[in-house]
C-alpha cells in the first residue's frame, strides 16, 4: 500500500518551481514579502526546519482569508462561554456578524441554567456617541443588561471605533462594578485593527481572563486527576466527545476554555493540576501565565486523530502516574479503537494516496493532517491564517522572535507566583523524571516538523494563490473557511470547512475520527464532480438534424 | 429553550440592542458593487469587517463573494488610510484586473475621516488605476442607518460615477430594483422584456450570486450591469425606482445630475403591488400588458380564490428589511390574514409607519430604527401568538421556541436555499411566496389535527 503513496508524491510538483510561479505575478513588493511566508519544507536533523515569516501585516488589497482582534476575542476565545453576558461597544455590524456564527454548541444542565449565547447584545453606536463618546450609553446598557439577565458575569468587547474615540471601556467595567458588586464586569480592548489578525484579539482575551476571572472562586471540583484543557471551542461537539472520553478514562475535568463552559468553571480553573491545551496559538498565553501564577505544569495535546487521542490521553495519564488511571486509560483506547479501525482500513482502501491541503487557523491545518495520515492521503500544502512562527517552526523559536510594532500593541503582562496559592504539582525531581521520559513541557513542536520535505507551507494564504496550488496540484480535498468553500467547489475541488466543518462533527476523539473518515470519504469520492460535464460538451458536433426537414 | 431569558413583559430599552433586526451600512454596500459587471467592491479599514461581510454573503448565498480590503492596522488608524488604499489599487489590478474597484468605507476609516474623492484622484495621479479602468466610493458610516442604507449609498454612487445625460435621450427606462435577490433581479428583467420596455437595470447581482457549477471558477461571472449601461442611465427617459429605503438615493440623483425623472414605487411583493409596477412600465414605456403577463396574474389569483380558506383570519408577524416589509404587509392582508407586528431595525422612518399602517390597518404594531431589534419582536410575539412569522434566519429560534411556523424572507437567510433562484417578486414569486405559505399552514394542520379530522384533500 505505500508503494501507492510514493508514486503520488513522485508526480507531485516541484514546489520551489510552484512557489516561483505563484509569486511572478506580484507587484515586486508583494513578491519580496510573499517568498518570505511560502516555504519549500525541509525537515533537517534534530527537526531543524526553515524560517517562515508569520504573524506580520495583511497585505491591502490582497483577498485574505484573516479576520480582525475582535473576532479573536469576542468571537473565538469568549463566545463559547455560555453565561458571560457579552456585550459589544460598538455600531451594530461586529456584534451581529459574531452572533452565533461559530457553532459552539453548549448544554445547560437544565432550562433553568443561564445560557447567553443566542443573544447578541451591542450598545449600537450612533453617530452623537461617536461624536461625544459612547461611555454613557454602554453604562446604560450594562443596567439595562443586569435588569434584564441578573449574570454573574459581563464582558463588554471594544470595536475599531470605539479605540478611536476614546471610550475607556475599563473604567466603565470598574464603575459598573462598584454599582453592581455581585457583578463580575469586565472589557476587552480588542479592537479590531490590533495585530494583524484574530490572534492579537486571542491575547487580549487571554489577559483578561486571567487578571479577571480565573482565580476569583476558591471552589474544587471532587474527583481526581483534575485538569483542565485549554483551548477547545467545542465545535461541532468536539468538547462533548472529549469530556465522554476523558471522564471514561477517569480523569476529572475541571473545565474547557472555553467549549462548553461555565464562568464559575473559569473562576476557579485555578485548582487543578494539569493544563493541557488544544490550540496552542489561541490560548498558550493563559497556560504560561497559569503556570507562573499558580505553579500548573502544561503540555500540549491533540484530539484529532484516532491516534493522537490516544498518545494524548496517555500522556495525560502518564502525568499523573497513578497505575488505575493508566489501566483504564489503555482500556479505554483498547476499546474505542475498535470501531475506529474498522471504519478506517474501510476507508482508507478508497482514499488512499490522495491529496489533501490545509489552510484554517492557528492549529487545525496542523491537527487535522494527522487525521488524512490514518486513512493514507497525504498533506502537500498548509498553513495558517494567524498563527506565529513558534505554530510553524516549534516553541524552541520563541526567543529568536523579532517583536515588532503590531505586537508590540498587545500588552504582556508581567507575571508572579501567588504567595498563597502557587503550589507545586510536582517535584522537581518528578518533573524530571516525566521529562526524561519523553514528556515535553511548555512545548509545541509546531507543523513543519512533522510535514514532508517538498510540501509547500504558506502562511496568510490568499485567494490567487489558491487557485495556483488547485490547478497544479489538483488535491483531492481542500480545507478552509466558508469564504473559501465556493470559491474551491466551483473549480470542481471539494472544500472541507474546517472553522464550522460544514454544519456536521464532531471531529474531535475517537467518535470524531470515525465522522471525519466518512466525510472526507463523501467528499473525495463523490460522483457529483463527474456530472459537471453534459452529454453535448462531450460530443459537441451536430449528428442530425429536425426530422421534419428530411 | 433556545431563547430562555426573554421575558413576555416589555420594558423599555435605550441603550441595549438585543438579537439585532438589522446590520451595518458595508454589508449592503459590497452586495450591491457585486452588481457591477467585473467589479470588486473593497472594504476601507480593518480587514475584520471584510472578512465578516464576506462570510455574511457567502452564507446568504452559497457562492463566492470576493471583496478586497485595505488592511488597516493600528498605525493606519492613527495617520489615515491612504497608503494602504493606494497600495491596495496597485496589487488589485496587478493581480485580479477588475474593471471596477467599488469602495466604502466602514467605521473605522469614517471615523478617521479619510477623504476617499481625494485618495482616489492621488490614485489616478500617480497611474495606479491602469487606463479604463475605474475606482469608485461610497461613504458607509454603520452608525447610521443599516444594511439597506449601505446599498442604497453605493447604487447611488454609480449614478454619481457613471452615469451621464450626453444630451440625446435613448428609449430606456431606469429600473432601480432595490435590495432584492439575484432571483428578484433576474424576474424583473424577465418581466420588463416580457413587456417589451427596454431597460437599464443596476445594481444587477443575476448570474453573479447564483451561477452554475461548470468546474471552472470565474473571479468575475458574467452578470452584472456594465459600466456604459450605467453610464447610459443618465440619458433614459425615465426612471422606476423599488423600495424607498434602497432605491430613493439613486433615483434622485438620476433627476438631479441626469435629470431623468422618476417614479418611487413599493417592491412588487405581492398582487397589488406587482400591479402597480406593471401598471407603471405600461404607462411610461408606452406598451400593452401581454396576454402572458395578463396569465400569470390571473393564475396567481386563481390560487388566492381557491385557497382563501386557509388564509383567512391567519395572523403573521413581520421582522426584517422595510421596502420588503410594507409590501408583505399589503399581500397578507389582501390575502384576509391580519398582520400583528412588523418590526425593523432599520430607520425606516414615519413614512414607512404609515404605509405599513395603510396596508394592514391601524392595529398593526409597527416598530423600526434603533432599539427595534428582535428581541422585542420576540416580545411582542410573545404577547399576542400569530400563526406564522415571516424573517430571516434568526428569527428562528424564536420560531421554534414558540413553536410558530417560519416563512424565511429578508436578509440573512443561512439556512436554506431557494432565495437565490426563486424569485420573491413579481405574480410569480408571489404565487411561490404563496405556496410557501400554504405549506406552513397546511404541514401544521396535518401535525396537530387530531385522527378523526386529518383531511386527505386540502
Ligand atoms: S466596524 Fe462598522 S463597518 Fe465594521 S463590521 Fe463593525 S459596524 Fe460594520
Ligand atoms: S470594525 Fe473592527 S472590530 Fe469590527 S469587525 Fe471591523 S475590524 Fe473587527
């Protein structure tokens, strides 16, 4: 069988000739900056991979699949969180574009629970508030609000024009509180055009949560071998089959940042001994600064994938080193694995040495490859939309990372140990121990490590330069975002969405992988593409003519 | 419950918009510039906003929806736009060749007051828009107006830009068709070639947000108005314009630069409304109602005959955009069903209060501009239960937690399809609006009938 993948990549393109083809048609400045962030992959000893140029400015005029700060904060990092009550400062058009849009789905544990998330509130700015400042209109709305949904807990998020007229949203936050004591209030300035991309707004948010939220509730769940996991926006249901799996495994989970998630959850996320974190571009932040605070150890795990959910689980089992747990941990992945193999030697024998390109995110182009591995396709292309160099090229980078003005905007908190509450999950000498065993800390090994030599990793992908890669390469399935999806269909490629995964999942675990099979079964064998030629395009010479002129 | 803490009790709100009935200017800005044949409409300011009208329409539709923006970053909200909108002319036609560029504006770059007249003419200056090809603004500001507002200042903008009265007047009349469907569009031309009046139709989206599959992408499909049909605008002799909210700005710019006159007519949602717009091309275009257009209504009110049981005494409630609001308002009514609420979150204005009113009676509620959002639509259902709701998508979770039967109509629509290819206008989109109905009314009778009534004929 893996004869057949090497024949594909044997006809692959060459990439560097690709990537010189794709940057002739720019503007030379365009081109200078562009052969920066399209990289020929080549993975050296020691998982010594190329530089890639990230996290820097949206070219103008240039069709972009980035979004802005807000849509990072509001959108990706808080909007799952059910009973935050958010409210967006801002004219009508961000808060209404967030408004339910990313499918993080939630339950209540009963009608009676609080659930804000098929609201969007925004205080809906007018031209007099734009002149003579919105602060009293959004005071008014935090009443209004408190009136109205009596929440534990308001995060009120800043648009473009709201930095520019100099409402200070914190003062309103602390003045509100002070009015409202029972009330955790707080605001984001994440304006939109922070950063170059939702990642400014996915630090933002991080900071906040952490100074404001996390650690306000002294309050530990029972159970043992606590964790929380950040990073997990529960999607599609992917965090309802992580909690089925971890809670069969034995674990106790604290709570998610932020699928499926409670404020109070948030407020004491504190007491646990393990982060674990998901996506690392959106949420690494809290995880260092919970570690500095509060002395948890994190790592980094990834449940797309039959058998990263399995190395993950057993990693996180392995950290707590408590001999029932990994029993179980194995029996678990035993067990569910038995389905999933099932489903993916089936699979895998129809899509076997296809194609495949990813281009989403700060973390699915690089967890999602593991998933077209097991049923034998192979990634020729990726990259991220707003990921830094340490997703591409691994942490080990962090320190040769240029800082430069945009970034400079996001403020980084400086972070101590809480005398009362930092608290050493491990001893220095177990810590490493684990590590000796394999175990990485505060570490992420990032993308281009693991991809091919001669796949092509491009970050900030555009519009035109997808369409090269589709004519060159042909894949069997392209992976992006809903402003890609018809763009790539109309060429006659599918496109996975890989933000909302086209309104199915979840993806994620053992479940997961088994949907995920099937789609991309779906998708790359489907006959609809053989339809888009009519019988007269095959044949288009006249046979015959009207009978009644013989 | 999806929508648990909405209280039947209305309390009045100032500050705090709820599940808006509404969005901002750019959206409708960048649906209309699609309208142009081989435009790209581009987005001044954060990319965030683009980004999010995009995804918007993309949904909406199903189709690609290509815009461009300026990227602005924190430095270009200091010191303005401009470099970044003259580097953002330069790699659009170096890299896709449009041979429109449409920009608005959004809040960020109204806010810093960019001078768009005046970067466009620098743009010009220093040759960064290649020879006949054109770069036109609007001004978008979101904290005015909505949505509707947004395309009704980018239509206008190319009359400003296009059109011309060259001095001899051409046998065409205007047909501003208002924010309405690519099916809409398509049904009007339709109906004015059935007619035999020749016409200018702009912005025209048919066959740019509903084209086929062919394997092969095209950046820029073949529909849409051309720029020298909107430039022959300004020397037709007369102008129809649909829906006051959309399509007002436009037409009276046509009388005032071009001095084409013109007529504001309701969106022809429904019989009357249809009537009068046939009514109207009859009479400034000079020709005769067709037998096949004669038809078509005639079928349509066969239907209405047959089926009037089934509306009677029905009661809707109406949230979405005003130009489709008041005309739904009169079709319902004439159909015997009383219209409870209509709600938009758009500034529709007094006017718009009296038309609905005199469309469906005094008793109508009738709420628009700020703080018409929603959720006091919700409310207000909540307190006097129609039968069915007519809105967007969202209105949904309102539809199902109160357990009402939802008729999609305005804008978004993410959840179905048929909006893009069925047109709403017309005898024939009311006759489809009308099946839809039906349906509603008649899936709920068969659910809740008890055995001894389910009926096999209806
Ligand atoms: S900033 Fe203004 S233009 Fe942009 S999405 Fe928000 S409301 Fe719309
Ligand atoms: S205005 Fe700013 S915050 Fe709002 S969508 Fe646009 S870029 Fe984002």
């Amino acid at each position: 069988m893996d004869n057949t993948i090497e024949k594909s990549i044997a006809k692959l393109p060459d990439a560097a000739e690709v990537k010189e083809e794709i940057l002739a048609k720019y503007p030379a400045k365009v081109a200078r900056k562009r052969a920066k962030q399209i990289i020929v992959n080549k993975v050296n000893e020691g998982e010594q991979v190329q530089e890639i140029m990230a996290n820097t400015r949206t070219i103008p005029g240039i069709l972009s699949m980035r979004g802005c700060a807000y849509a990072g904060c509001k959108g990706v990092v808080l909007g799952p969180t059910r009973d935050i009550l958010q409210i967006t400062h801002g004219p009508i058009g961000c808060g209404f574009y967030s408004w339910l849009t990313r499918r993080n789905q939630t339950r209540t544990k009963s009608d009676k629970h609080p659930n804000y998330m098929p609201y969007a509130m925004s205080t809906d700015l007018q031209e007099d508030e734009i002149i003579f400042g919105g602060e009293k209109k959004l005071k008014k709305a935090i009443d209004e609000a408190v009136a109205l949904f009596h929440p534990k807990a308001i995060g009120i998020f800043s648009t473009c024009p709201v930095g520019l007229i100099g409402d200070d949203v914190h003062s309103v936050a602390r003045e509100m509180e002070e009015k409202y004591p029972d009330v955790n209030i707080f605001g984001f300035s994440c304006e939109g055009y922070k950063g170059v991309s939702q990642s400014a707004g996915h630090h933002v948010a991080n900071n906040k949560v952490f100074t404001d939220v996390v650690g306000q509730l002294e309050e530990e769940k029972e159970g043992k071998f606590k964790l929380n996991i950040l990073g997990e926006y529960n999607i599609g249901g992917d965090a309802f089959e992580i909690e089925r799996i971890i809670d069969k495994c034995g674990f106790t989970l604290h709570s998610t940042f932020s699928g499926n998630s409670e404020y109070d959850e948030f407020a004491s996320a504190h007491t646990v001994d393990l982060n674990v974190v998901m996506c690392h571009r959106s949420i690494n932040y809290l995880a260092e600064m919970m570690e500095k605070k509060y002395g948890i150890p994190w790592f980094k795990v990834n449940f797309v994938g039959a058998e990263a959910t399995a190395k993950s689980l057993r990693k996180m089992a392995a950290y707590f080193g408590d001999k029932e747990l990994i029993a179980q941990t194995e029996k678990v992945i035993a067990s569910e694995l038995v389905e999933v193999e099932k489903i993916r030697l089936e699979v895998k024998e129809r899509c076997e040495g296809k194609l495949a390109m990813l281009f989403v995110g700060g973390s699915r182009a690089h967890h999602y490859q593991e998933l077209f591995t097991e049923i034998g396709m192979q990634t020729v292309s990726a990259g991220y939309e707003f990921a830094h160099r340490d997703d591409y090229e691994g942490r080990k980078v962090i320190p040769n990372i240029v800082v430069d003005a945009d970034t400079r905007n996001i403020e980084e908190l400086s972070v101590e140990a809480d005398p009362q509450r930092y608290r050493e999950r491990k001893t220095e000498k177990e810590m490493k121990e684990l590590e000796k065993s394999g175990m990485r800390f505060n570490d992420y090994e990032g993308m281009m490590s693991e991809m091919k030599d001669n796949t092509l990793v491009i970050d900030d992908l555009n519009h035109y330069e997808a369409e090269v890669l589709i004519e060159k390469y042909k894949p069997a399935v392209f992976c992006a975002g809903i402003k890609e999806k018809y763009v790539i269909q109309k060429s006659g490629v599918p496109l996975k969405q890989l933000h909302s995964y086209d309104y199915s999942g979840p993806y994620a675990g053992f479940k997961g992988a088994v949907n995920f099979y099937r789609e991309i079964d779906r998708l790359v064998n489907t006959k609809v593409f053989s339809l888009v030629k009519a019988p007269w395009d095959n044949s288009p010479e006249l046979a015959g003519n009207y009978a009644w002129n013989n | 419950m999806l929508l648990r803490h909405t209280p039947k009790k209305l309390e009045e709100r100032e500050a705090l918009t709820i599940n808006p009935a509404k969005t901002c200017q750019p959206v409708g800005a960048m649906y209309a510039a699609l309208g142009i044949h081989k435009c790209l409409p581009h987005s001044h300011g954060s990319q965030g906003c683009c980004s999010y009208h995009r995804s918007a329409l993309t949904r909406h539709y199903k189709e690609p929806v290509m815009a461009t923006t300026s990227s602005f970053t924190e430095g270009a909200s200091v010191f303005g736009g401009q470099a970044n909108l003259l580097e953002g002319i330069n790699n659009i036609f170096t890299v896709y060749d449009p041979d429109v560029v449409a920009v608005h504006t959004t809040c960020l770059s109204e806010v810093i007051g960019d001078d768009l007249n005046q970067i466009i003419r620098k743009a010009q200056e220093e040759g960064k828009i290649p020879k006949g090809k054109r770069v036109i603004h609007t001004n978008t500001p979101s904290f005015k107006g909505s949505h509707v507002t947004g395309f009704a200042n980018m239509t206008q903008s190319m009359v400003t830009y296009f059109s011309e009265n060259t001095g001899s007047r051409q046998k065409q009349i205007n047909l501003i068709p208002g924010f309405v469907e690519p099916s809409d569009m398509a049904e009007l031309k339709r109906i004015m070639s059935e007619m035999g009046v020749k016409s200018v139709m702009f912005p025209d989206t048919s066959g740019v947000l509903n084209g086929p599959m062919t394997g092969k992408f095209k950046m820029f499909p073949n529909g849409g108005a051309t720029v020298d049909q909107i430039k022959s605008a300004g020397d037709s002799f007369f102008t129809l314009a649909l829906g006051r909210t959309a399509s007002l700005p436009a037409a009276k710019s046509l009388d005032t630069k071009c001095k084409v006159p013109c007529e504001i007519l309701d969106l022809p949602i429904g019989l009357r409304a249809t009537d009068i717009f046939v009514d109207n091309l009859r009479k400034t275009a000079g020709v005769n109602v067709p037998d096949s257009i004669k038809f078509e209504r005639g079928q349509l009110l066969d239907v209405i005959t047959d089926m009037h049981q089934y509306f009677y005494g029905k009661k809707a409630a109406l949230v979405g955009d005003p130009d489709q609001l008041s005309s739904l308002a009169e079709f319902l009514t004439d159909l015997d069903m009383k219209v409870t609420v209509v709600v938009t979150g758009t500034p529709a204005g007094p006017k718009f209060e009296r038309r609905v009113h005199e469309a469906s009676g005094e008793k109508t509620t009738v709420k628009y501009g700020l703080g018409s959002d929603m959720f006091l639509f919700h409310q207000l259902v909540k307190n006097d239960k129609p039968d069915l709701i007519f809105g967007n998508t969202y209105a949904k979770y309102i539809a199902r937690d109160e357990d009402i039967p939802l008729i999609r109509t305005g804008f978004p629509i993410y959840d179905r399809i048929g909006h893009q290819y069925f047109p709403m206008v017309g005898y024939k989109g009311a006759l489809r609006l009308l099946e839809r109905v039906l349906s509603a009314v008649m899936d709920r009778q068969d659910r809740d009938a008890p055995e001894e009534r389910f009926e096999l004929v209806m």
